[in-house]
C-alpha cells in the first residue's frame, strides 16, 4: 500500500477497507492489533515518523478501539 499511494494514513485506511469484514460501503473495521501491525509495519518502512509519534499514535487509536469492542474504524484516524 505504502509504495502505490502518497501518505501513510492513506495507506491504512485502504489496508482497512481491503482488509475489513463489513459489507462494502461499512465502517471498514478491523481489530486493533491488526491496525497497530500494520500501522508499525509501514511507519518503520516509511521512516519518517519517530517510534514517539508511533506509539502515541497507537495509545490514542487503542483508547477508541477499547471503546469499540476492539475494533478500529476509518473515522478513528
């Protein structure tokens, strides 16, 4: 994703809309820990977000997911 698009948050949230179960169109949910991989995966490759702003990031997206029976949504970030 990261390679084909211009911003990491772009890369996520078309990560979530291939990646979620809702039907077409939905909230484009996925879990947490699926979000955090992948969001890690890409910052580390993109290099230009410090592992500070990562994990920050991550903490304030975790405290919505928790509120959300785990699960992270498109509007989340």
């Amino acid at each position: 994703c990261l390679t084909l698009l211009q911003s990491l948050l772009s890369s996520m949230k078309h990560a979530c809309e291939i990646l979620t179960r809702d039907p077409e169109g939905g909230a484009a949910r996925i879990p947490f820990e699926t979000f955090s991989f992948l969001y890690s995966y890409l910052t580390h490759i993109d290099g230009e977000i410090s592992e500070e702003k990562m994990e920050a990031f991550l903490k304030g997206i975790k405290e919505q997911a928790d509120q959300q029976s785990g699960m992270v949504l498109l509007r989340n970030f």
